[in-house]
C-alpha cells in the first residue's frame, strides 16, 4: 500500500514538471503594431542638435510592438501634420499666441524620406532628420516638427500612438536650450560713468546664457534683469548682448577671444582688456596640492553699454562663471 | 547502520578536503600591474626664460613607450617622450607677454598635467619718460597739448574716459630720428563750467595690455563774474500793479520779490527782459525764488537777440529747475555764436499752470566770464 502511494506521488509530481513545459513561450503575445517613439504627451524631446557640427542628424523612431521580432516586413510611411502643435498651443498657452511653439522653419531640416520599412527580425526604424541654420532659431521660442503615420501607406500601426510632436533644442560649448544655463557673476564691477553720478555695483547674480549659434551665446547686458522669463521678450531685445567666441589667445590656449555685439538695440562698445577683465572666454581650471581640479567656464569681459542714447554708459568688469565636469560633457 | 554512518562520515571528510583546497591561491600566476607615474618633482610647474629652452619631467612607469601618450595644447611648446622621460621645448619667444601651456602625460584614464609658464620680451611704454605720474594743466580756455610716448610695442590704443569726453586725440606724428617714440597731440575744448575737470588719458597696446602708462590733464574751470546789473536794464510785459515790482530781484533782500501780472491777463507768456550794456558772447544766470510756495517757473524758453527785434532760443529748461520755496537755480554756461545784448527769461510754465500765467522769484543774477 505504502508502495503504491509512492508511485502516485511521483507520477503526480512527473506531470506537474511536464506541466509547466507545456507554456509556449515561443508565441507571439501581442500584436504587431507600428507606433512613433514618444512620451506620455506625444513629444519627443530626447536628441538635442550640436550647433558645432555643421549639420547635425536627430531621428524620428518607429517602433514596432509585440513580445517577439516579427518574420515580416512592415511598411512605415509617415505625413505632416498640425493638430498635436495645434493642441499643445492650446493646453499650454491658450490666448497668449506670442508664446505657441512653431514649426521648424523648413531652411533647418531635411527629412531624406518619409517612408522605411522596419525588416524582418528587426523592432524599429529610425528616420534620419538633417538639421542645419540653427543658429536662425530664437532661443526664446519653441520648435517642432510634428508628423503623424500615412495610414494609406502603413501596416497595421497603433491609433494611439500615430502621431508625435519632435522637439528640436540646441546646443553648443557654452550653453543649451535643453534646460536653463547660468553663470555667476564673480569679481565683477558695473560703473555708471557720470561724473554726477558715478555709482559702482558689484554684482553678485546669475547670468542665464542663451546658445545662438556654433561659438556665439546671448546673455544680459551688466547685472540688467529680465524679469519674468514669460513676459520679457521686449526686455531681452532691449538689455541683451551677443558674445561672439574667436581664435585661441596666443598666451594661453585654453582661452578664446571674444567679441561682444549688440543683440538687437542696445549700444554696446568693447573695451580694450585690463586686468583680468581681457574679454576672453577661458576654460579656467583650479588645482588643489592634491592633485584634483575643479573646472571653470568663464567669460572674462569688458565693454560699456547703455538701453538708451541719453543715458551715461555703464562700465562692464565681468567674470561670469560656471562649474562643469568635463567627464559629464563627454557622455 | 553503522557501515551508513561510516561511509556518510567518509564522504563529508573527502567533501570538506576538497573545499579547503580549492581555497588555496594561485602563487604561480604571474600578475604584472602596469603603472605610469610622474614624481611630484617633476609636476612642478615650470618657466622657461624669454629665449627658450628645455625642461625634462621623469615617468616612472613600465607600460611600453608606444603605449603612453603626451602631449601640448600650445603649437609654441613641443613635447617629446623618452624611456622614463618627456623633455618640453620652446623656442624664442618674440612676443611681449607671457605664454602658458598645459603638458599631459597620460596611459589609458590616469593623467597627469604640468603647466608651463615662457617669458615674454621686456615691454617699454613711457608717457614724456614715465610710466605714471606726469601731469599737465590748462586753463579754461580752448587748448592743445603732447606728450612723446615711448615703447616697444605697437601703440593701437589710446583711452580717454567717457567722463573726459572735453579731450580728444587731434594726431599721432613720427618722430624723426626715433624708432620708438611718437608725438602724441591731444585737443581740450574750453571749459564752460566753475568746476575744475580731470582726463585720465591711458596708452595701452595689444601686444600686452597689462603694461600700460598714463598722464593726468586737468583744466580749470570758468572764472565767471557778476555782471552789475540795474534796475533801469530790467522789464516785463507783465508786472503785477499790487505788489512785487521788478526792481525787489536786485535788492539782495530773499524777502522781498517780483511778481508778474495776477490781477489782469495778458496773451502771452509772461516774460523777464535784461538789456545789456554791452553785448556779450555768454553768460549764467541765477535766480532765487519768492519764498512761498506758487508761480515757480518749471518751463522756461531764455531767449537772447543782438537788436532787440531778432530773437533766438539759447535754451529751453524743461527740467530741474526748482520748485521749493526760497530755492535757488545757477544754469549751465550758455552761449551763441553770435553776442547778444537782450536776454529774455519767458515762463512757459509753473507749478500752478502753463502759460500765459503768473511767475514770482526773489533774487537774479547774471554772470558772465573775465
């Protein structure tokens, strides 16, 4: 008796290992469907252009959903479109139409196809986009590029995830428009030159930095404020400079020359150098006895300006620095 | 049973011998550590005179040389690596500042960085054989002056203070016979105001702006006097009959005061009129108020005219003049091209309206220079 129930339990226990071989795990478990690479917001905001390229490729994604890489071929066509801007606009700014993202002007971008085929064995596509003249762009605006699947094109796709909203920032050695970019303000100087009134400010503030173009950053003029971010376009165009990076000083290589102009209306002169205030963007770095260092980029410079004709110039001895790792840029 | 016991006993033991062995280190591989070290000493930053030269930092390292890497980030400074050895070379160099380079000696992600400091030429820059210090003064008249500036450097910038805009750069002339030195010639435009003004003028050049020289000007101000005026030189075109006669503003006396017509209109802006001997090219006028607190002037036109018929705008005050009572205004130096004899201080304005209406004061004065 002893025996025999022996014998039910290791047949019992022989099929309950056979059992759990019996799930095919070799099947697909969902379905095949195309979708466009996105967040929860329909945006895609992932790649940011290098403005020290000449033109530089980010990808709009394909995807193709499902548990196992398909056998087939799935064909990807993709078409402009407008309402996802459209809604973004509205969600976030509503009235305020100064404020609506744009489309990428059509002299930035070349989309070399707007059809691909994700192969057999293979779980996306990635059309290339060229971007080039970025450096035409406000960096005060919003870009995108909006495009949504060809359904008359494209095989089976999902219908929640046709279409996507592609964020083009920008950056370059200085600063970018992913996120905001500050510089302090350290030894620094602002002089009124009136003789009735000669008023001098040390500046201890931050400065944000704006990138334009490969080598030139917009940023405000002396320790002028721009107020709400939100409202202050009318200010920036007033009170902002132009910083324009040059060629290597022949004293020392880790700095650059730089010109300062105008942004749009401010008059703004360049000084000759003085002191430390040589008008050179410096990659400053400060050693320790025990070996580490900590490194600086500095833009070391004078000029005077002024917001109106009227006005007395104000003197600008400026060191705006930022901390960086040159580890984290090389990521 | 007890045979069980045994052979169990027998198994762990084998099990258990095993395990220890499996243990033991491995003394027979040979692990070689590679290793790149540059000494303290030779971390050192180094500085190389103004003709050149060598300097040598020791590696201690046993990775192959074709292995490890150095290298300079200035084309001035070359970098050449030997077993257990880098040796840094300048040339010459020809200019007037001191260059900087930064060395790296690096294998794989450890790197070590040496700064390396070269000399410059010797620059020279003499304003009238001085760097700082000479100074030169002039009256308040219109006037020209030079200085030899002296150096070895190009000499590409001249800078003159926005708070000296009275001096400027008339020319920049070779010195025959002189290789080094320029005549530099600086104009001053005459001083309109009582205040002595001060012009630091700065030479700097680009081959090194941090050697720089300068001189002080300074030009005296205006000596200006009263001009003794009567009361048969002023009138109005508008004098109060009830008080306040024109004759009270040169009385010396604050307390008394001239007041033009309250007590009938006219059509136009009340005006003060001052007929001149003698025509003059400028002059400065002062005027305290009545001390009360209306008809104070805050838009006034001074108009002036050589024949009495003719008249020209010399000014038109819109701004700082004062309001309080018993205040008191002095203008700037006002002049024309042309002398002028009739001097008109019309009232556009006052705290209590515009014109034509009623303006008080209690003292005026001209004054006109030496």
């Amino acid at each position: 008796m002893k025996n025999n129930i022996k014998i039910i339990y290791c047949i019992l226990l022989g099929f309950a290992v056979v059992a759990c071989d019996s799930y095919d795990f070799e099947q697909e478990q969902y379905r095949n469907e195309i979708n466009l690479l996105s967040n929860s917001q329909m945006i895609y905001d992932r790649q940011v252009a290098d403005l020290s390229k000449d033109r530089d490729t980010i990808y709009l994604v394909a995807g193709l959903s499902g548990t196992r890489n398909s056998d087939q071929n799935f064909r990807v066509a993709l078409m402009e479109a407008d309402s996802l801007i459209q809604a973004y606009n509205k969600s976030n700014f509503d009235i305020e139409i100064d404020r609506y993202a744009r489309f990428l002007p059509e002299e930035c971008y070349t989309i070399p196809s707007l059809e691909a085929v994700i192969p057999a064995g293979e779980t996306q596509v990635k059309f290339p986009i060229y971007l080039n003249n970025l450096d035409k762009l406000s960096p005060d605006s919003i870009y995108f590029l909006n495009y949504k699947i060809d359904p008359t094109k494209t095989d089976v796709f999902n219908p929640r995830k046709d279409e996507v909203l592609l964020r083009i920032f920008k950056t370059n050695e200085y600063s970018t428009t992913q996120r905001n970019v500050f510089y302090n303000y350290t030894s620094s100087f602002v002089t009124t030159l009136d003789l009735n009134n000669p008023l001098i400010r040390r500046p201890t503030s931050s400065n944000q930095v704006f990138p334009l173009g490969e080598n030139s950053v917009r940023m405000l003029a002396g320790d002028e404020e721009m107020g709400e971010y939100k409202t202050a376009l009318n200010r920036i165009n007033e009170r902002s400079i132009k910083v324009v990076m040059g060629e290597q000083t022949s004293k020392n290589p880790m700095a650059r020359h730089v010109t300062i102009e105008p942004y749009k209306t401010i008059d703004v002169v360049q000084l000759t150098p003085t002191d430390i205030y040589d008008n050179t963007f410096l990659i400053n770095i400060i050693s320790t006895p025990d070996g580490r260092s900590t490194y600086y980029k500095e833009f070391r410079l004078h000029y005077k300006y002024r917001l109106r004709e009227t006005d007395p110039y104000r003197e600008v001895k400026g060191i705006l620095r930022m901390e960086y790792s040159p580890r984290t840029d090389l990521l | 049973m007890r045979k069980n016991i045994v052979l169990f006993g027998l198994i762990g033991i084998l099990i258990s011998a095993l395990g220890v062995n499996s243990c033991a280190p491995d003394y027979q591989t040979d692990f070689e550590v590679k290793t790149l070290i540059v000494p303290d000493k030779s971390l050192a930053p180094v500085f190389l005179p103004v003709e050149g030269g060598e300097s040598v930092a020791n590696v201690e390292t046993n990775v192959a040389l074709a292995d490890w890497s150095t290298s300079s980030n200035a084309a001035w400074l070359s970098v050449d690596k030997k077993e257990g050895r880098v040796t840094m070379t300048a040339e010459n160099n020809d200019t007037f500042a001191p260059r900087l380079a930064r060395v790296t000696i690096e294998y794989g992600h450890q790197a070590y960085y040496i700064n390396v400091t070269q000399a410059g030429n010797s620059p020279y820059l003499l304003v009238d054989g001085e760097r700082t210090g000479v100074v030169k003064s002039f009256t308040a008249a219109e006037a020209t002056t030079s200085v030899v500036v002296k150096s070895n450097m190009a000499l590409d910038h001249i800078l003159i203070p926005d708070t000296a805009d009275f001096i400027s750069v008339d020319a920049i002339t070779d010195i025959p016979g002189s290789t080094d030195e320029k005549m530099v010639s600086f104009k001053i435009s005459q001083n309109f105001g009582r205040n002595v003004r001060y012009g630091g003028i700065t030479f700097q050049s680009s081959d090194n702006y941090d050697h720089t020289a300068s001189f002080l000007i300074i030009q005296q101000g205006m000596v200006l006097a009263e001009l003794p005026l009567r009361v048969d030189m002023l009138s109005t075109n508008a004098q109060e009959p009830n008080e306040g006669p024109i004759a009270n503003l040169l009385d010396g006396n604050p307390g008394s005061f001239f007041h033009s017509a309250w007590s009938y209109s006219i059509s136009e802006a009340h005006y003060l009129q001052v007929t001149l001997d003698d025509p003059i090219a400028g002059c400065v006028f002062w005027y305290q108020n009545r001390n009360n607190s209306n008809g104070k002037p805050t838009d006034v036109s001074i108009m002036v005219s050589t024949d009495g018929e003719t008249w020209s705008e010399m000014v038109h005050l819109t701004s700082g003049l004062p309001t309080g009572a018993g205040s008191t205004y002095e203008s700037a130096f006002l002049m024309l091209e042309e002398p002028f004899k009739y001097f008109r201080f019309i009232v556009n304005g006052t705290n209590g309206g515009t014109a034509p209406t009623y303006f008080n004061m209690a003292e005026f004065r001209m004054y006109a220079p030496e």
